[in-house]
C-alpha cells in the first residue's frame, strides 16, 4: 500500500513537470522565438533554396513594430496551414507601384494599401507568390519576424533589412 | 534571508501560473467578453440583467479547431478584424472556401476565394462584416465560441445554423 502511494505521487510529480515544461516550450516558442525552416525560392538570395534554418522573433509584430524591410512569417492567405516567408515593402497609407506577374502586357500598376493590411514581396520577384497577386494581406496574418540566420553555418547571423 | 526565499517562491509560483495559463488558452480554451449587439439575439440579447444591471455575455472560445483550420457553416468564430490587428470580432461562418455567396452591397454573386471564409453578424442590421470588407482569410480566425458561460442565466451551449435567408439571397 505504501510503496503504491510512492509509486502513484512519482508518477504525479512527473506527469505535473512534464506539463510545466511543455507549457514552457509552448511559451518561449510562440511569444519569444522560435525556428523556422526556410524552403522555396521566393526568397532567393536572402534565404537559399532549402534548408535554411533561421529564428524568428515573435513579439514585434504583437505591439506593431513591423516596418518596412522586415522579413516576416506570414499565414499564407490562401492556406491557413501554411506559412510564407516574405519581405514587408509597404505599410497602411503607403503607396506600392508593381507589376502583375499574371498580366500579359506587364503593366505598372500603382495602389494604396488599406487600413490594416501590408504589402508582401519576395525577394526573387520572378518566382514568388505575392500581394502582386493575392493584394495586400491584413496585419493580423503576420506571425512573427525573422531575424537571425543559423544554418548555413556560412550564413550565420541577423537577417538584413 | 527568510523573506528572500519566500519571495523567490512566490515569483517561481507566479511565473509557473502565467506560463501554464497562456499554455492552456493558446492550445485548448480561454474565456472572452462579447461587446456590441452584432451577434444579438444569439449573443448580448441586450435584455440580460443581473442584479438589475444590464451585462454582456461572457463566452468560452475553443482553440482545437486552429490546428487544422477546419470549419464548418454556422460555426461561431472570433477573429482579427482585417482592418486592426488589436480588435477582434464574433461573427458567425456563413460560407467556406469555393462556394457562393449573394450580396446585397453589389447584387451580385461572389465566389469565397480559396482559405478564405465569409463571415456575417446574427443581427444583420447593426452588424460590421463581410458583407462591407468581403471574405477574410481564415489565418485570421483565433477560436471557435462554443459555449456562453456568464451570466449564469444564459449559461448554455451556442447552435450551429444556417441563417434562413441565405438560400433566398442567392
């Protein structure tokens, strides 16, 4: 009987830092940092092609300091599983001009991006999907920015703007 | 040397409670404030009373459905608003990805692009929603309201339905 109470409080003990830790890991990785792995060519040549593991800080875009420039993780718009790497190139207010990947005659347009939204780009204008095609995405959908490099080991260090 | 200690516990206790608390609302359920008559008579009827003062529902809001963005009609969601970030907005689904929707703003039909939702206010009079900023895109949506929990009066589960006047709008 006594070595079952044992047995029952070690097993609580550790079921109950268990959950502490995960809970730990849960907090650090959606409200401090966490890794991404960078695929694709749409950030060609700031992220290569695969592999590319770099951290993302997660609390800037919480109180707004997102600016143009910055490299965020975006929730794609047309796939809420999925999430993009781009560059941020214009805030609510500004003016984009930019050309339709999908138009036939490549046209220059110029727009305004509304209240709320933002206007993404890769950096490998020929092969990336975006706000050229989809339009300017709300600011809610950005999940965090992108800051330090950490493999390549070539590569290692802050993320330029 | 005594007090040190006692402090250094309460903050070790204080941080376990925050950390395991914002664990346990991103992942499984947190509890909300409803404001405004938008999603009125379902939520904030407007007629509640409790100890003679008029109150707003208190709701409790699902995470589960954000591992896989899966919705289905009616379901009751919370998300961003698209045009601020720091607000956030209690609308119901009324049409997923692929499908049409009628509306009234341009007499004409739309198609809900693809990981988009078209989200409407039971109370359509006096609602802010799809119908004058188009389908968001469901990346937005931070729960599912499942539940009313406060005031106890209104305690209940929240139905999943169709609005009557789709079908007769399209």
């Amino acid at each position: 009987m006594r070595q079952w109470r044992r047995v029952a409080n070690e097993a609580m003990q550790f079921s109950v830092s268990t959950a502490k830790f995960i809970a730990l890991l849960h907090v650090t990785d959606s409200y401090l940092f966490s890794p991404i792995l960078a695929h694709g060519s749409s950030m060609l040549p700031t992220f290569n092609f695969s592999g590319d593991v770099v951290l993302a800080e997660r609390l800037s875009h919480r109180f707004g300091r997102v600016v143009p420039g910055d490299v965020v993780m975006v929730r794609a718009p047309d796939d809420p599983n999925m999430m993009v790497g781009k560059r941020v190139l214009g805030m609510e207010g500004d003016k984009v001009t930019f050309v339709d990947p999908a138009s036939i005659r490549q046209y220059r347009k110029t727009t305004v991006v509304p209240k709320g939204h933002v206007w993404i780009q890769g950096d490998n204008t020929k092969e990336s999907f975006d706000s050229r095609s989809y339009g300017p995405v709300p600011y809610g959908l950005i999940q965090g920015r992108a800051f330090f490099r950490v493999w390549p080991p070539n590569g290692f260090g802050f993320v330029d703007d | 040397m005594g007090t040190q200690k006692g402090l250094w516990s309460f903050a070790n206790k204080f941080f376990t409670a925050g950390v395991l608390g914002l664990y346990i609302t991103d992942r499984f359920a947190s509890v909300a404030p409803v404001r405004g008559s938008s999603m009125s008579p379902t939520l904030n009827p407007g007629t509640t009373k409790l100890m003679g003062l008029s109150t707003d529902d208190y709701v409790l809001v699902e995470k589960g459905c954000l591992r896989n963005y899966k919705f289905s009609h009616g379901d009751v969601v919370v998300f961003r608003s698209p045009s601020n970030h720091k607000e956030r907005q209690i609308k119901r689904i009324t049409a997923l990805p692929g499908e049409w929707i009628g509306t009234r703003r341009f007499y004409d039909v739309l198609k809900v692009p693809e990981g988009h939702c078209w989200v409407e206010g039971d109370n359509s009079s006096s609602s802010m929603d799809s119908r004058s900023f188009g389908p968001i895109p469901l990346g937005l949506v931070q729960g599912r309201v499942t539940h009313v929990v406060w005031p106890p009066q209104r305690i209940g589960a929240i139905e999943r339905r169709r609005p009557q006047d789709t079908i007769s709008r399209l």
